[in-house]
C-alpha cells in the first residue's frame, strides 16, 4: 500500500528518535511538557509529530531561552527545545549524521560518534612534544553567529531530501521566547541546546575551518572542538601568519575570533629555552604547560603537558560545596559513597586521564569535607580535628576502594 504523504518517513524511525530523546532526558520546553506528560498519550503523540512531519504541515515551537553561568563570567545562552521537538530533530539527526559524519575531518572531535574530547587532548599532546608553537583560538558566540545562508549552502551540497532541507530551515528560523514570554527573532545562528545543532556547527565549521585548513596550511596540524581549537606550528612567524590567516577566515564566514581567548604558546620543555610571555593555554579543561616529570632514569625533568585546569578544579569545589557533605550524617560512609562515586568517578576519568597529579588537591578538599563529616557524625571526634584525620586515614587504609579518588591516593590524608 503506497503512502498518499508527500514525504516519506518511516514511523520506526520517529520511534527511535523518541527512545533516544527519552534515555537522554532533559527539560520541558515553551509548553512545559515533559517527557512523563508526553508519554501519557505516547502512541497518539507520536503518531499526531510523524503524520505532520510527512505531509510537511509539522512546524517547530519557540525555542525556551535558558540563560547558565560561564565558567569565566557572563552567560550562555541556551535554547531547549520541546519534547516533540527534540523527537522531530532526533528523526534528522539519525538520517544526516551517517551522511554527513564520514565528510568530517579525522581532527574535529566534537559532537561526533566514536569521537571525545580526551581523543582530542592526547593527540595535543603528542602533536605538542613535536611542534615548539601552538595557536589556540575560540571563537566568540559561534553557535549565535552561524551564517544562514553560508549553512544552508553546505547542507544542499549533501543532503538531498526536500522535507530534511525544509525542516532545517524551519529550525534555523524558529524563535526564542524568552522567561517573560518574549519572542526574539533568529536571523543567524542555531541555539546551543538544539539536538541538529551541533551536525550543524561541525558541518559549518567543516567548511569554514578544517577544509580550509587543508587548503591553505596542510603542514600545520589541528585539534578542533566545536568552536575551540589549536594548531601547531613549526615557529613563531609561522604561528603569526596562521593566527592573523584564520581570523581573516572566520571574518569572511561571518565569525570572530575571541580575542581574550585566542593567543599564540611556545611549548616550552627542558630543551626549549627561548624566552616568551605565553607558555600556557587551555584546551577542553585542561591547561597545557611546562610541568615537573621524572624521566625513565629517575631524574627530575620539564616537559609540556596537560593537567586539570583551575577553572575546571574550582567548578569541582564549587559542586562539592552544594553536596553539603558535612550535613549528610543520617547515612553511613557508604552511602555517602554511593551518592558521591558516580560523579567523583565521572571527574577523574576524564580529568584524571592526563597527569593525575593535579587532581590531587580535589582529592584533599575531598578529603576535608568527610573530616567534617565524621566529626559531626561520631561525638568522640567532634573537636578533635587530629583524631578525625586519623579516622580517615584508617577507613582509607582499610577500605582503599571506598571513594574513587581514594584509590588514587593511597592512604594520605591532607
């Protein structure tokens, strides 16, 4: 029996963008319609989003405009869109993504299946021991920036389908309305929080950037994260010309360089001497630098390395801070353990994959707040700082796989 709708899309794959969207949560969106609300009708919802999206009448709501706070000061603005909506871009996404992921360049990491940022950090650092200059550069509000008309060029080029063409456009143009229920018009950019955004980002970026890149300086490799990336570079003059290269690239596709943000490094090790005034610079949370290592030999050495960033350890404090874990004396050490643990874990697998040894100051503020926990707790140690860390020591000592970061640190308490 032939469909009588003017795009064919399969229901199993509406079904399958409604199972994604549901494992990965999230918030309700304009019409305050969460995923336990839309399932309460879940055949006749799904069913009402793929017959509009067949017969092309299926037409995206506002975008609900979140505002969080950056790391370094200001805010991000996020759009989240409905469930329904998060289901009907999920539906594009299955049907793009394996069109357009393998065009993508092997050094773009974000946002891309069998890619992650610690991919990203380990060949920075290889790529860092062989090339004395880095340029790092962001780019300022890139998911708000992105040039419609360029974009869409770009999707034509692969993407074929008309209702997927037409659906895109839809997203791009949708507004966002605002806490007091304003409406802000979009006439660049695809909201951060979108589920088509980030294929969409990359798929700019691919032209914008990586392509170029290859271009114009196949000699100089690159790691690039959404909007974060650096380059490599076999000198200062070499790093000059590249810097001053993209930011006139990023100019002509309507982006800018961030220019707090971007800079040139020198990798500076223990056979590197050259003076320069940068020799730093963050990448995906962790900041590259020269760090004290022991050779093979057992001598001390310099080399240059990631480790955790403070920003990064300083928004792990803050979290631990709203744990409030002196508090939590109703439950035993191993329940608190078992509240902690999967975010602790979370933290040291990615933070901790590159020179653990930064980590270990979260590990004593760790530390610290179960000291004030037990004292609080146990009325023989409360008062009694000492003691308490003696504790410690001994529940480390005996239950050394405890608390993740434990197993890490051994027995020390500080």
């Amino acid at each position: 029996m032939t469909s009588t709708k003017p795009y064919c899309i399969a229901k199993r794959t509406v079904w399958e963008a409604y199972q994604l969207v549901r494992a990965n949560r999230g918030a309700a969106g304009v019409d305050d319609e969460t995923i336990a609300m839309f399932e309460q009708n879940l055949s006749g919802n799904l069913y009402k989003l793929w017959n509009r999206m067949s017969s092309g009448s299926y037409f995206p709501p506002p975008v609900k405009q979140v505002e969080i706070p950056k790391a370094m000061g200001g805010t991000r603005k996020l759009g989240v869109p409905t469930v329904s909506d998060r289901i009907a871009q999920t539906v594009v996404k299955l049907i793009t993504e394996p069109l357009l992921d393998p065009i993508f360049h092997k050094d773009s990491y974000g946002y891309r299946p069998g890619k992650s940022a610690k991919q990203a950090i380990a060949v920075t650092r290889e790529r860092c021991w062989k090339y004395d200059w880095v340029v790092e550069f962001d780019i300022k509000a890139a998911f708000d920036q992105i040039d419609h008309g360029l974009l869409l060029k770009a999707v034509r080029k692969h993407i074929k389908a008309d209702w997927i063409l037409l659906y895109i456009e839809r997203w791009l143009t949708a507004p966002f309305e605002t806490a007091d229920g304003a409406r802000l018009p979009r006439v660049r950019g695809t909201p951060q929080g979108g589920v088509v955004s980030p294929i969409l980002m990359n798929l700019f970026m691919h032209y914008a950037f990586d392509a170029w890149m290859q271009r114009h300086f196949a000699q100089c490799l690159f790691a690039r994260y959404a909007d974060d990336a650096v380059v490599h570079c076999r000198s200062e003059a070499q790093a000059q010309e590249v810097m001053h290269a993209i930011a006139s690239r990023l100019a002509q596709c309507g982006l800018q360089m961030h220019p707090e943000k971007s800079k040139i490094v020198y990798c500076k090790d223990r056979s590197r001497n050259e003076a320069y005034p940068d020799v730093t610079f963050t990448f995906l949370g962790f900041l590259f630098r020269p760090r004290r290592v022991l050779t093979r030999s057992g001598r001390l050495s310099t080399s240059f390395l990631p480790g955790v960033s403070p920003a990064a350890l300083k928004r792990m404090r803050q979290a631990v801070r709203r744990w409030r874990l002196p508090r939590q004396t109703s439950g035993s050490l191993v329940d608190l353990a078992g509240q902690c643990n999967p975010t602790i874990r979370g933290w040291w697998n990615y933070y901790g994959a590159f020179y653990r040894t930064a980590m270990h100051g979260l590990g004593r503020y760790l530390d610290r707040k179960l000291v004030r926990w037990a004292q609080r707790k146990y009325k023989t140690l409360r008062r009694h700082k000492r003691r308490s860390e003696q504790w410690l020591h001994k529940m480390k000592k005996a239950y050394p796989r405890q608390f993740v970061h434990w197993q890490f640190q051994g027995a020390q308490v500080g």
